[in-house]
C-alpha cells in the first residue's frame, strides 16, 4: 500500500476560500455572492480584496441562483456560495431554469454537505444533493477531497465554460493532496495499485478509504484505490480499467445510498462490466446532532466501515467465481 | 423614433402573429401576448438601443431586455422576428418538433434575441438584475428592461429580487408589469390579492410609474420618463394597465383566453379585427 502522510488536517471550506482569492486575482470578471455566510464559507479575503466584485445578497438564495445567471449575461463568472442544503434543494428550480437550461457559466459553491456539519442537525445537512445536481443535463458534479484538492478545484472550475456544481465541507481533514497537483475534471486520481478489490471514494471519505486500503493491505488484501473527485462526467475510462483487475468495488461517499457516487459507478459497471458491488453510504435517511467523527461512526461512514463492505464484496465475487 | 403610425401598423401586424401561431398548433398563451402587443412594439421600435444581428448574447453596450412571465412567447417571438433577430417565416415553426421557437422561450436552442429561458414564474427580475450589476461593472452605460405578470407576483422570489434591487440601488432597470388582473384560475383578486402594488413596491424603495399599458403614446412617454429617471440610485418600476386579449374583442374582458387557441371560424374572425400590415409570415 503506498504511503500517504500529512503534516496538519484543515476544512475543505478553507481550501475553497483560498482557490477564490486566487481566482479573483486571476481574472477580473470572477465575481462573488454570498448568502448571509459569508465566514463560513470563507470568503472574506475575497470580499476584502475585492468589494466591488463582492455581492452580499442576504437570505435570500433563488434570488442570488437568479442574480449569478444575469451576471454571465456580460461575461462574468459568477460563484455562489452558501451550503449544500441551500445551493441545491432549496433552489432546485432556479438553477434548472436560469442557470442548467440556460447553459450559464455559474459556479455553485457548497460548503457543510453531509454529515460533517454536525451539531447544526439533519435540516442542515443535506445527504442527497450530489444526486440533484447530477441529473441536471450539462451539470459538472465535483467533490474534492481535502483542503489542497478543493483549493485546485476551486481554480479549475473557473476555466472551465458551463455550470458547475462544487461540493465541499466543515470539519478539518487531513491535507495530503500536492498543493502543486493539476485538477483535470473528469479525470480521476489513482491512489493506490491493487488486485483484490477497488476502493472508489469521493470528498472526505478518500482519507478513509486510505485508511482501509492500510487495513486491507495488512490482512493481506490488496486495494485499487481510486479518489474520484468529479463525479458528472465520471471517469468511465477510470473505473472499467480497475475493474477489469479487480472485478469488484466498493464505493464511498458522504451521501445517501441513492442517487450519489455509488448509483453513477453502478451505471457505468451495469452497461460495461457488471460486477459485484457495495455501497459505503447513508442508508436513506436523515442525519441528526452530533459532532462530525460521532456521526460518521454512526452512519457507517468510515474506514472501518469500508473494510467490511471489502470483505462482503470480495465474498461475493468468490461465490460467482466458485 | 417611429410615428404613431408605423407603431400602429407594427402592432396590428404582431396581434396578426400571435393568434396564427397559436391557432397553428392548437397551444399556446394569446390573452397575456394581445395584452402585451403595445408594449412590445413600442419598447423594441421606439425605446430600446439594441442590435438584432450580429446577435450577441452578452448585450455589450446596448439595451437589453428579459421575459419573465414566459408564455407569452407568441409576443416576443413575434416581436423580435420583426425587429431583425430571427427570419419571420421562422414564427411557422411555433411550438413544433424541433423548433428554436420553444413553447415558453429558452437560450438552449439558440435563438437569437433571448438571453435566458423562463417560463416557471418570478425568475426573470433577479435575472436582469444580475445583467444589470454586470453592466455596472462593465461601464456598460445601456440599460436592462423586464417584464412580469401580475400574477406571477405572488411568486416569492419577485420579492428578494425586489429587496435586492432597492438595497443595493440598481439603478439601471426598468422593470414593467403586466397588470392585467387575470390569472389561469381567474381574477387575480379572486385567486389571491396582491393588493396595493404602487404602496408594495414604493415600500420597498423602488421608483413607481403607472401608464395604460395599451396606450402606444403613454407607452412612449412613460418609458421616456423612466429613462430619464436612472441612475439616480433606485430601481424603476411601470405599472402598466392592460387588457388581456386586446385587439380581439371576443377574447377581451377574461381570463378564459390566457392559455387556449382560437378555432379556425375565431382565427379568421380575429383576423379580420387586425388587418394585415407588413405581410404575413
């Protein structure tokens, strides 16, 4: 199993922050709003730098989801920034509308999806946006992984010429991405090299299922490990060659079972290459209080978690190859 | 500047359009496009600084304008092919497979003259807010224009637009509203009252004009007067009072023709109220 290290953990949400300064500096028409949260999504040094290129717009998300739609009408590259909850469920027509049907260069910026928000409690902590926004035609879906990742992401989707939908998170995580690292979209990062089983995960839980592939390997089990940060269009390309080696996958990620990476890895598998697969997800159901590491232990949500999702999986590719 | 005269016979010749096009496919919305035939003919021919072809979607300097209540596209549709977007005989396409000309109007086909899709109602003002603030940052002296239903303003997004605008002073707009009363269920003031709209919208700090929004001379004198009040640090808003289905007397005085065609004997019926002008498509 290859090492990866790290020297501190920080918030995804910061690396976002980060990204869009630079972006601001990068190009002029880069522009941001916010709703009411503008700290939390860490884009004060934005707002300080540029206060002419800043849109507080309250509370009040359909009108800002409409606002970023009017800006690309003058070349401009809007970033909307509030939660998960409230970039996609609350505002699900708007973005269909203004921004999806009419092809418009936004980026949505997501901060606090999934469990990981915590004590805030189930209202806030959308488990079924990844699915949302994924089935919006012309919708790019990307979920990095740690604070480098998201930072790279953050730069990327700016070049890029079309809706973007970016998801990122609260907690602290460990940093163990290149600070230097391409973000291509749509191109998937190979973790690890293995023969047993592959090992897909998106977000926060790549740094688990690093954590399971050291488990893993000390059983004696080796994993291909894919961190699949972009998740439409998906790395078809990615997927089917692990899966020619290992004939088997788990898929990981902070969402519901339904509609999240585990169902767009099972399409490509069920059209190429059926294969036995298991799901690290949230069973189809709310999340509640708690701190992050709590919750994630109680949804099934770690690397624990993955390790035995491997050894049923693996079970069951042996039971058809018997 | 066009005469009384040619905006008259553009007028007659667009009401001409809208209840062909409609009638041609058996769908379509005629009662809120009729109502809304002056207003279009004045703001495309004697107020708006715009240049149809090439057709760019991002409107540097030049007036643009956004639909928000959607289906009234046989209007716009009718409008902006006779303003030199798209060819006229394109207006036979209407509603049909394959189309640019889409039931309610969408950028997605590519039709020149339209800079965002609507249709599910209270999207389009924060829209043309947002090309507004772009045109601010751009040093885009032109203005941004839209249109919405009275109906659709029981949509609550009008309303954090309409905040917005006022808090924020986007003062390069000029938003107008169809205030016909009727909506798909009845009466506005039957379905739900919106009330007082000049004591709503002054409340939250917009500049309010009233006009007849079936007077072709009001028209042009109230869209003057709000010119001439921009960019003075509030947003700008015309109440303007029409009549669903004007111009075809059968389908005036109700809501019943806000979403259902004329049958052949109504067509040429409507067709002999609005004479042809400029040619048929």
């Amino acid at each position: 199993m290859k090492k990866y290290t790290y020297t501190e953990k920080k918030d995804t949400r910061s690396g976002f922050g980060a990204g869009l300064l630079e972006v601001g500096r990068k190009n002029k028409n880069a522009i941001a709003l916010c709703a009411d949260l503008t700290g939390s999504l860490k884009m004060d040094a934005f707002a300080k730098e540029f206060p002419d290129r800043f849109i507080q717009v309250g509370i009040a998300e359909a009108n800002m989801m409409g606002i970023a739609a009017g800006l690309t009408i003058g070349g401009k590259i809007p970033f909307t920034g509030t939660f998960a909850n409230f970039s996609t469920g609350r505002v699900y027509d708007q973005i269909r509308q203004s921004i999806a049907y009419s092809n418009k260069n936004v980026k949505i910026c997501a901060s606090h999806a999934g469990l990981t928000l915590g004590e805030d409690g189930a209202t806030h902590q959308i488990l079924e946006d990844i699915g949302l926004m994924r089935m919006l035609p012309g919708m790019v879906v990307i979920n990095p992984c740690d604070y480098n990742q998201t930072k790279a992401a953050t730069v990327a989707i700016a070049d890029y010429v079309g809706p973007v939908y970016l998801r990122f998170g609260r907690p602290t995580v460990p940093n163990f991405t290149p600070a230097d690292q391409t973000f291509e979209i749509g191109k998937a990062v190979h973790l690890n090299e293995g023969t047993d089983v592959t090992i897909i995960a998106t977000g926060h839980l790549v740094w688990q299922a690093i954590l399971a592939g050291e488990e893993l390997a000390a059983k004696g089990i080796s994993a291909d490990i894919i961190n699949i940060h972009t998740i439409k269009p998906i790395d078809e390309s990615a997927i089917l060659t692990s899966l020619a080696k290992t004939r088997c996958v788990v898929t990981a990620e902070e969402h519901n079972k339904f509609g999240g990476l585990g169902d767009a890895v099972a399409q490509v598998l069920a059209v190429h290459m059926p294969s036995p697969q298991e799901y690290v997800a949230v069973n189809d159901s709310f999340g509640e209080s708690g701190t992050p590491d709590e919750l994630m232990t109680k949804y099934g949500l770690d690397a624990k978690n993955i390790v035995e999702a491997v050894e049923r999986v693996m079970a069951r590719k042996e039971s058809i190859h018997a | 500047m066009s005469d009384l005269i040619t905006l008259q016979r553009i007028t007659t010749q667009v009401r001409r359009d809208i209840v062909r096009m409609v009638h041609a496919v058996q769908s379509g919305h005629p009662g809120g496009s009729l109502g809304c035939t002056e207003f279009f003919t004045v703001l495309y021919n004697d107020i708006m600084q715009h240049h149809p072809s090439p057709w760019d979607m991002n409107g540097k300097d030049q007036d643009i304008f956004f639909l928000s209540n959607g289906h009234i596209s046989p209007v716009f549709y009718s409008t902006l092919a006779r303003s030199g977007y798209f060819p006229v005989n394109e207006l036979a396409t209407f509603r049909k497979l394959n189309t640019r000309l889409q039931g309610h109007p969408t950028t997605h086909e590519g039709l020149p003259g339209v800079r965002i899709s609507s249709g599910s109602l209270g999207q389009g003002l924060s829209a043309a807010i947002g090309a507004s603030l772009a045109k601010k940052l751009n040093n885009d002296t032109n203005l941004v224009y839209v249109l919405m239903g009275d109906g659709e303003l029981q949509e609550g997004q009008v309303w954090e637009a309409c905040m917005f605008a006022a808090a924020k002073k986007v003062d390069n707009i000029i938003a107008t509203i169809d205030v016909n009363g009727q909506q798909i269920d009845g009466a506005t003031k039957d379905v739900l009252n919106i009330g007082d709209l000049r004591a709503k919208w002054e409340a939250f700090g917009w500049v309010v004009l009233d006009t007849n929004g079936n007077d072709i001379t009001l028209l042009q004198s109230t869209l003057k007067k709000a010119k001439s009040l921009t960019g003075q640090g509030k947003p700008i808003i015309i109440l303007m009072k029409t009549e669903m289905g004007n111009g075809v007397d059968f389908m005036m005085h109700s809501h019943k023709w806000h979403g259902i065609p004329p049958n052949d004997e109504q067509l040429q019926n409507a067709l002999s109220q609005n004479e042809e002008t400029l040619g048929d498509y």
